[in-house]
C-alpha cells in the first residue's frame, strides 16, 4: 500500500514533535556557540582566578544544555514511536528513521563489540647527556599516545565494520575531531581524560579482533615499543552514549538532482578507474593491453 494511498488519519502527534524538533534546534545552536564563545573570547591580560571562574561556568552552562538536548532527545523519540503505531506506512518510515539515528550517532546504542585501550609506554628511556630537549622528545614520541594513534584505531574499526564507535565515552560521529592538547585528548571539542584512552566500537567482535591482531597488524606496532600500550578485549555486550553536542548545518544542502547524478557518476568513475594497489595500472589500461593488440600495417596480411 502507498504511503499516498493511505487512509485518513490523526496527525495530533504533529505539533508537539514540532515544538520539540524546533527547541532542540535552538539549544543545540545555543550549545555550539557557547562551546564558540570558550574557543574564540581572548583571555589574555585577565586574571587566573577569573579566568577559571569563567571557565567553571561556561563549563557548567554547557553541560545543563547537553542535559536539555538529551531529554528533548528521549521527548521526540517517545513521540516519534507512539506516531509510527499509527499505520503499517509509518510503522516503515519509523524504521528508517531509527536506522538513521544509529548511523548519525544522536541514539545510545547497545550490542556485542570489542574495547581498545592504549596507554602510555610504561618505561621511557632517560635522556642521554649529548641529546637537547627537543631532540630527547622527538626521540621519545612514540612512547606516548597521540591523537595519530587513535585516529588509526578508529580507522581500522571502521575498515574492520564497526557500526558506532566511541573514545573515551564520546560518541564519534561524521564531524568529530580528534585532537591532543598537551596531555588531555579532546573529542568533539570536549575535554577527556588522557592515557589510558578507552575506545568502544559496536561490532562482530571477532572479525574486528582479528583485523587488530594480524601479523604486522596494529597490535605488532605497539608490540615492538612497549607491549603494554595496546589491549584489546571482545565483549558480549557494550552500550554506547549518544552524541551530544550540536549538530547545525551551515553550509552544506541537499543537492539537486541533475547535481547528485553528476555526482554519483563521478563517484563510480573514479572507483572503476582506482589504479591496482599492487601494479599501480589502472583498469582501463589493464584492459586495453590485454584485448587491443597493434594494428597491423596496410597490405600486411
């Protein structure tokens, strides 16, 4: 049955998603622009106890914010469920929508995973006598977890079929950042804590436990420093917590539909024509060597 061919119904589920959908708006754009106001206001030439006063409270307003979202979250959630009970349609269209949320990481998600922690190598060598500071450190620097570091396990999470990931019970979604700044890791522009950093990824856990422990894999990297740095356990079961921070859109809209064929076709394009990873040919030439042959010569039997 068509969703346009459907029966009449109730829309009074209507109005209240609306008010909802539009206050959650407003305070996820209030959210990023406080979170704006701590990045860009000059501090410089105040004094440290205001400094930290400030600090303290735009902290503060930030997480009462964060606490709105989630709650208006969990409102619209329970109203988009009691309006997909309606017909077999919305019940559908109910589905979609929940699949997307998992996608964009705005629900927790629950099930069977793997956690990755890295840490700082245990022992570090002292600093011998005719080495400067700055060579000692950049001797030293792979005996400390950067932002590089877990990067990589987040991209080899991902290439091993992680569907929701989370460090350090920040949930990664497409426009996280993740940033080290002196010993604290931020992500999403939030402060966490440093080593260890605990990476949760949702899964088959076997499948991605395998992909980290393949020879010369990630875990051999770490194992040639210090051992200690990477661990990696399967679980049964893992619950990841949604994104919270703000989620506007500036600059990016949907595009037309001439556009996005252009766009798909460019896409499939550039995948057909992906030189070989081993030969470094492309199709396209693989091909023609080996079903053209050269032209014989006029009056050449």
């Amino acid at each position: 049955m068509s969703i346009f061919s459907a029966p009449p119904r109730s829309d009074a589920w209507i109005p209240p998603v609306a008010v909802l959908s539009a206050i959650f708006g407003v305070l996820a754009a209030a959210s990023l622009r406080t979170q704006d106001q701590i990045r860009g206001e000059g501090l410089l030439g105040t004094r440290p106890q205001q400094v930290f006063s400030a600090y303290n409270e735009v902290r503060s307003t930030v997480s009462d914010q964060k606490k709105k979202i989630a709650d208006l979250q969990s409102s619209l959630s329970k109203y988009q469920e009691a309006a997909a009970k309606e017909t077999d349609n919305e019940k559908l269209l109910y589905a979609d929508l929940q699949k997307l949320q998992v996608m964009s990481g705005i629900v927790a998600v629950s099930g069977p995973g793997v956690t990755v922690t890295l840490r700082d190598a245990r022992k570090v060598p002292p600093k011998p006598s005719d080495m400067s500071e700055q060579e000692y450190i950049q001797w030293t620097n792979g005996y400390h977890i950067h932002d590089a570091d877990i990067q990589t396990v987040v991209n080899e999470l991902r290439a091993a079929g992680a569907e929701a990931i989370s460090i350090n019970d920040q949930r990664v979604v497409s426009s996280t950042a993740i940033r080290c700044v002196g010993p604290v890791v931020q992500v999403n522009a939030v402060p966490t804590s440093g080593s260890p950093v605990e990476i949760k990824a949702i899964g088959d856990p076997e499948a991605i436990f395998s992909g980290f422990i393949m020879p010369g894999g990630v875990k051999d990297q770490y194992a040639m420093t210090d051992p200690a740095m990477f661990a990696i356990v399967k679980s049964k079961r893992l619950t990841l917590p949604a994104y919270s921070g703000a989620t506007p859109l500036r600059f990016a809209e949907i595009a037309t539909e001439k556009k996005a064929e252009q766009a798909q076709r460019d896409s499939e394009t550039a995948t057909d024509t992906a030189p070989d990873p081993l030969t470094g040919d492309t199709p396209t030439n693989s091909a023609t060597t080996k079903s053209e042959s050269p032209r014989p010569a006029k009056g050449t039997p």
